[in-house]
C-alpha cells in the first residue's frame, strides 16, 4: 500500500512556527532594551516546573510517536491505547499550568505587571490553546478508525488523520521547548 503524505499539515505547522517565532523575535527585541527587567522577571518563574512541563510534554510525544508506529503495523488496538496514554501523560502539563498561573496570579503578577509576564502570559496562552486544541485531537484519534466507512478505506483515512495529528502534537512539544527556553532559562542565574 502507497503511503499517502499530509502536506496540509506540514504547511499549517511551517505557518504556526512562522508565528511563534515571530514572537519570540519580538520577545528577544524587548529583552534586549530591558534585559535587567527581564532578567529579574523570569527569575520569578519557577524553572523545575517549566522543565517537569518539558518532560511531561516529551513523554507524551514519545508515547504519539508510537502510537503512529504500531498504528501503521495495523495495530489499531494498540495505537489506540498509547494515544490514550500519551494523553492521560500530557494532561499533567495541564495541572501544572494551572498550578503555575494560580501561583503567579495570587501574588497579583498578571499581563500588566511588566513586558516580561505580558509575554509570558501572551506566549504561555496561546500554547496552552496549541495544547487543549492537541488534545482534542489526540481524544479524535484515540476512536480508532471509522465504522462508518469500508474497512480499508477507514484504515487509510485513519493512518493519513495519526500522521497528520501526531505532527501537530510533536509541535506543540516542540513549541514548549522554545517557550521553556526563552522564558525560564535566558537570564537564568
């Protein structure tokens, strides 16, 4: 059988990645003509969750990963449980975020306390959106393929959709990492 590639979601994350790095660009700009700022800011942001995220975010991909592997061996049964694994892993991110924006928010550090946490908050928002958009996904395929369409079709359908929404979760892994570094690791003492 001829394995049919998804352009589409090569060119959606090639467009996402151009806007996040249009960020960070603009976040190194800003950094540059207050580095003491934002030197001082990220030291308020706790770096061991940050890299935990990190870990759990690689974990997660690690586990979609395979499941894509045994997904085109036509072990469906299988890629369906790493999937749903790879998200019960990626759902502790959630519960860290959270727990990180509770802490940050109950010190009355929000969007408006400096140029540092209005990027942090900008940056880390809009990847939580990437994040809670992937799970979708990830729960999507974790159906396994079709039954409404003919056996084969309904496996090639399903092995194009593991592809295509296993890249965007290796984005969203990706993107963390980006995040995690310019955030939690520059000026980091």
């Amino acid at each position: 059988m001829r394995r049919e590639r998804a352009p589409a979601i090569w060119i959606f994350i090639a467009m996402d990645c151009t806007s996040f790095g249009v960020l960070f660009l603009v976040f190194m700009y800003e950094r540059m003509g207050q580095v003491a700022l934002f030197d001082e800011a990220s030291h308020l942001l706790n770096a061991p969750l940050g890299f935990f995220n990190a870990c759990v975010l690689i974990t997660s991909s690690w586990l979609v990963a395979w499941a894509n592997i045994v997904g085109r061996e036509g072990r469906f049964d299988e890629a369906r449980r790493l999937m749903l694994a790879g998200m019960a892993v990626a759902s502790i991110f959630l519960i860290v975020k959270v727990i990180e924006y509770y802490m940050k928010l109950s010190v009355g550090i929000t969007v408006k306390t400096n140029a540092f946490f209005l990027f942090y908050y900008a940056l880390t928002g809009v990847h939580l959106m990437h994040y809670l958009g992937g799970m979708v996904i990830l729960a999507i395929l974790a159906q396994g393929p079709s039954p409404y369409l003919p056996a084969a079709e309904a496996k090639a359908s399903y092995l194009r959709w593991l592809e295509g929404g296993s890249l965007y979760w290796h984005m969203v892994d990706l993107l963390w990492i980006f995040i995690f570094s310019i955030l939690y690791l520059i000026g980091a003492r």
